[in-house]
C-alpha cells in the first residue's frame, strides 16, 4: 500500500496526476493501515495467554525511552561502562548474595532411606509417555538455554527425541548424576527500582537448559506427590502448591480474621519478607527436610547433585562474564 502511496506521489511531482488524487490515495492508506494496526493488536490481546512473548514485544517496540543498561559502580566505588565489565560486576553482586553455608551434606552415594513400613523406596519408572507429552506441550515462544537448543526442535522432533531423552533421564535419576549442562545458567539483570548505578538493584532471570527443566519437572512432580501423599504439607501452605496462589492465601487469611473480629477478637497482623530468600536457603537443611520426609535415596542425591556446583554467567547485551 505504501509503495502505491509512494508512486501516485511521484506522478503528482511529476505532473502527471493531481494533488487531489494523491490525498485521496494517502488518506486511503492511513484508513488502512490504522485497520491493521487495530486487527494486530486485537490478536495480540486475544493471543496473550498463549503467546505472551510477542504482546509484551510489541509493547516493548512502542516504548520511546528503550531501556539500555546504565553504567554500574562496581565494590570499589569504580563506574564501569563496558557491557563486559557490567556483566562482571553483576555476576559478582549476585554470586555475593548466595548463602556459603548452603553446601549439601549428603554423600556420594544414594542415602538409605526406610519407608514407614521399613522397606526401602525405589526411585520410580521414567515412562516414555510422560516426556512425550511433556515434548509436544513446549512452549516454542519462550527462549532457549545456554545450550542454544530451540524448543521447536524439540516439540517437532518429539517422536524421535522420547525413547532417547526417556533412558537418559532414567540413568540420570538412578545414578544421581547430573549433567553440567543442566547446571549452568544464563541470567539476565531486570532493573527493580532505585539508583540504576547500584547492582543491588537489579534482579537475575536465569535461562536454563530447557532439557534439563524437562527433568526438573519429572523430579518435582514425584516429590510432590510423594509429600502430599504423607501429608508433608500443611494445609496452610499456599505458596509453590497446584491451584494455591496468593489469592487463595489472602482469601484464606482474610475469612479467618473477618471472623475473628466479628466475635470482638483482637487480630494482631505480623508481615515477613524474606530478603534474597532463593540464594540464602541451606541446602544441607533443606534436604535433611526431604530425607525425613521419607523420600527415596536416588532422588535425594539427584537433588544434591542438581543442587551442587551449579554455574552462571550474566549475559548484557550479547556479552557474557566469566
């Protein structure tokens, strides 16, 4: 269309058609262009749920002021401008935050682990069909890991990827080996608020092995179980549970204190925030939880392994730290 606007132009400076023309053809193509404009952004509303990558890329693209990373004040009180000095300075800041003392305890070999009944658990069967499904349910909108493996390849070669992928995992689970490429991380910083010179302010994304993920969720999905089945979890934990969110947390909370006042109760309110909470959990507590939980050796120390010399880069404009 712009390209007609374009040649009607010409003959108009040409004198070959009238200026009355060439506005009829111009306001024609405004009247178009605003339709489609419209027809896009109305299929990228409808579509968010399914592709949220490409509305908010879309968003992103109307922006005026584009969001570069600024200049950061390393632990020296130095300002660095260089992308491969920023990046340094951030995996610094955010390899700071991470808890020491989080180191696991568990040995090289599976933990024995004895059910109620006094018989050992067994780490499960992988079955072919559960990665199957988990193969062709991939989201090919979302962004590959640092192993630069696309997750169209992945969804289109699902059939032929199963049977393979399905005794790696299960050899992976067995043994309690981990791959290093499911430990390493892409992070990416996303600016919170504050001084934009202070790496503190900045949060890290990681980008992990989308294969690895694929395990992840095998392993998450039978310790789940394996806990509520025990009944492990209190009624009362809303976080990182299936159909429990904040919502029902503050639902739940807010029944409970309604009803509470209308019995003329007092209710004393006490809010906690934990600061970096992801990067100061001991991991040595954390699987001394699992292990009294009853969970079987092989995915206690698949955990351990999962947990143990895990690697990131920061990765700012294309430029990675070490």
């Amino acid at each position: 269309m712009n390209s007609g606007k374009r040649g009607v132009y010409n003959l108009w400076k040409k004198g070959q058609t009238s200026q009355k023309d060439y506005k009829g053809v111009a306001r024609l193509c405004r009247e178009k262009t605003r339709r489609a404009k419209a027809k896009l952004e109305l299929n990228l509303a409808a579509a968010v749920k399914d592709n949220k990558k490409h509305f908010f890329k879309y968003i992103s693209s109307k922006r005026r002021a584009k969001e570069n990373l600024q200049p950061l004040v390393d632990g020296g009180g130095n300002t660095v401008t260089k992308e491969e000095e920023k990046a340094e300075v951030l995996n610094a800041f955010f390899a700071s935050v991470f808890n020491s003392r989080a180191n696991c305890s568990l040995g090289t070999q599976p933990p024995e682990s004895e059910d109620r009944d006094g018989d050992q658990n067994g780490a499960p069967i992988i079955q072919g069909e559960m990665f199957s499904d988990l193969l062709h349910h991939l989201d090919t909108h979302k962004s590959m890991g640092p192993d630069e493996i696309h997750l169209r390849v992945l969804k289109e070669l699902a059939e032929v990827l199963t049977k393979p992928l399905s005794i790696i995992y299960q050899q992976s689970w067995l043994t309690g080996e981990v791959p290093a490429d499911w430990r390493l991380a892409n992070v990416t910083p996303i600016f919170k608020k504050g001084r934009k010179e202070d790496p503190g302010n900045y949060r890290p994304v990681s980008l992990t092995s989308v294969l690895g993920k694929l395990m992840e969720q095998t392993i998450l999905s039978a310790i789940t179980q394996h806990v509520e089945n025990n009944q492990g979890i209190k009624p009362s934990q809303h976080g990182f549970r299936k159909g429990r969110s904040c919502l029902t947390n503050l639902i739940s909370f807010y029944d409970k204190e309604t009803h509470l006042m209308d019995e003329e109760k007092p209710v004393d309110v006490v809010y906690l925030d934990f600061s970096k909470d992801f990067d100061t959990v001991s991991h040595s507590i954390f699987l001394e939880k699992l292990a009294a939980r009853v969970l079987d050796g092989c995915t206690l120390l698949w955990v351990k392994n999962w947990l143990d010399g895990r690697a990131q880069r920061v990765v700012v404009n294309g430029v990675y730290s070490s």
